[in-house]
C-alpha cells in the first residue's frame, strides 16, 4: 500500500517539475551562449566535422571519462549480483545450440555487425554515432554466437583484458597531453584537414579506445547473464 | 496536414500502443520486445527532431541491447525458458 501511495507521489511530483519547466523556459531560446560559440568555434578549433564529438571529447572529455567510469561500476555491480567466478562449465553443443535458420543467420549477421561497429566508432568525428553506439553495435555482434552456437562464445577472460587496456589507453592519452604542458584529455596532434579520416587529432583514437571499452563491457555483462539458466 | 504530420501521428499511436503492451502483457518476453518497440520509435522521433547522435545511440541502446537484457534477466529469473530443447524431444517421439 505504502508503495502505491509513494509512487503516487512521484507521479504528482514530476507532472509538477514538468509543468514549471513548461512554464519557465522559453521555448526555442537557448538559456546560454555557449552552444552558439561552440557552433561557431568547433570546425576550426577540433577539426571534427561531427560537432558532438567535438563537444563530447575535446571540451568535454573529463564528462566523458565520468561516463565511463559510471558504466564500469554498473557492470560491477551487476556482476557482483549475479555473483562469483563462472562456475558453470561452458556449454556443450547440444546444450540450446540454435536450430539451422538462426545459426546461419548468426554467420552473415556477425562479420556484417563487426564491420558496422568499427564504421561507425572509426568515423564517429565525421558522422552521427561514435564510441558508445558503435561499441554498443559490438556487443551485439559479440553477443549473437551465445543465441546460436553457445560453446563459440567469446571467452569472459579476453573480454576483460580487451576492456582494462582499452580503458587504460583513454586514460594514457589524456595523460600524454599533460606531458605537453597542455590540460587533460587536451586534443593532440593538430586538427588535420577537416572531413578526413585522418583528422581531429587523438579524437579517433579516444573514440576507438571508448568504443572497444564499451562492446567488451557490455559483451561481458551479457555473457554472464545468459550464461546459467534459472537457478532452479 | 502534412506527410511529417502523418507520420508524426503514426508514430505517436505506436509508442502509445507499444507503451501499453508493455505494461499489460502478460507474457515477459512480449513486454521486453514492446520496450524495444517503444524505443525505436523514440528513436525515428530523434531523427525528425534532427539530432541523429541521439537516434543512434537510442536505436542501439534502447531498441538492441535493453531489450535483450531484459529478457535475459527474465530467464535468469526463471520467468521464461527457451523451449529449443523441449521441441526437439517432441520431435524425437
């Protein structure tokens, strides 16, 4: 009952925040300048024809780094949850293998996954996406051999290796720019001619760094969700 | 009214509809696919408002991954099974 009234409660309250934000704020005004300036700034500055990207890496990389760290305690704790080491042994072949139709689709899908997710974390300073959708993209490719063939799933043990150097080598290049003399996570490398792949300095590689984190991590999490059946 | 209001209309009916039968379906599985559901179409109303970042991650996250991890949570939980092997003892007999 108390449950039902708190979340009564929570309704009401966040139709109230709702509404005052309605009333508040100016419809199709932006409440501050900086996003102009970073319009105006961005292409020159980064050389990242992607302006997210230039936002969500050069002058938000600290923000970005925050992000990663919140999704590694998420699947910490997830995998605290669900508790210890692996201990079941690793699925034998008759043990839930996919019938013909989703193994075969298993096989086209996963190289044509693999080759989307890097497209997209590779050119993610000149097209929508980058780290985190294309590492997403990964995961998904990483995850398909569990539907279909179970003992060709990728080992939890390089997973995790993939995710710790690809972590540690954002954080590496965010310190190769102190040795610089320049800020954290500063963009090195000059800004390059804007629209090539190769431009924008270390944003590709942070990107590249950020998406592999991102598909190993969630690749793992996943992995062990499915890995044991109902406890029963 | 426009061919954007059309579809602007369309969309809005699916969300609503996939919102529903999400919390009232009884079936476990349906319910995470009308998630997903949900978000794919949040995730065409991102590219209409043209901010295709968030569309992307949207498509991937919401309508891909989030669904499949609610599903896998559900048979971790043991609210559902995959019937593979069940199939093929009928087939057997």
């Amino acid at each position: 009952m108390l449950t039902r009234y708190g979340s009564l409660l929570f309704a009401t309250g966040f139709a109230f925040l709702l509404f005052s934000l309605f009333i508040a704020l100016p419809m199709g005004e932006p409440p501050t300048l900086a996003g102009q300036a970073i319009l105006n700034e961005a292409a020159n500055s980064v050389g990242a024809a992607n302006i997210v990207t230039s936002v969500v890496l050069a002058y938000r990389g600290i923000d970005t780094l925050g992000e990663l760290s919140i999704l590694f305690a998420a699947a910490t704790a997830v995998g605290l949850v669900l508790g210890g080491q692996a201990r079941a042994p690793r699925p034998s072949k008759e043990d839930g293998a996919g019938g013909f139709i989703l193994q075969t689709g298993v096989d086209l899908l996963f190289p044509l996954l693999l080759v989307v997710g890097f497209y997209i974390i590779l050119h993610g300073h000149l097209t929508p996406g980058g780290g985190f959708q294309g590492g997403v993209v990964l995961a998904a490719a990483l995850v398909l051999p569990v539907l279909a063939r179970p003992e060709e799933s990728p080992s939890p043990a390089a997973l995790a290796w993939v995710e710790g150097l690809a972590g540690a080598a954002f954080i590496a290049t965010g310190l190769a720019a102190l040795a610089y003399d320049h800020a954290f996570l500063t963009p090195l490398l000059g800004a390059g001619q804007l629209g090539d792949l190769f431009s924008a300095g270390t944003l590709p590689l942070l990107y590249l760094a950020v998406g592999l984190k991102v598909g190993a991590e969630l690749a793992k999490l996943l992995l062990r969700l499915a890995e044991e059946g109902p406890a029963a | 009214m426009t061919a954007l209001d059309l579809v602007i209309l369309a969309l809005v009916a699916l969300l609503i509809t996939g919102a529903l039968a999400a919390m009232l379906l009884r079936n476990l599985l349906g319910a995470a696919v009308a998630t997903a559901l949900v978000s794919l179409g949040v995730s065409v109303f991102f590219v209409i408002l043209r901010a295709p970042d968030v569309a992307l991650t949207e498509a991937a996250v919401g309508a891909g991954l989030s669904g499949l991890l609610l599903a896998l949570a559900a048979r971790r939980l043991g609210l559902w099974r995959i019937e593979v092997q069940q199939s093929e003892e009928e087939r057997q007999c």
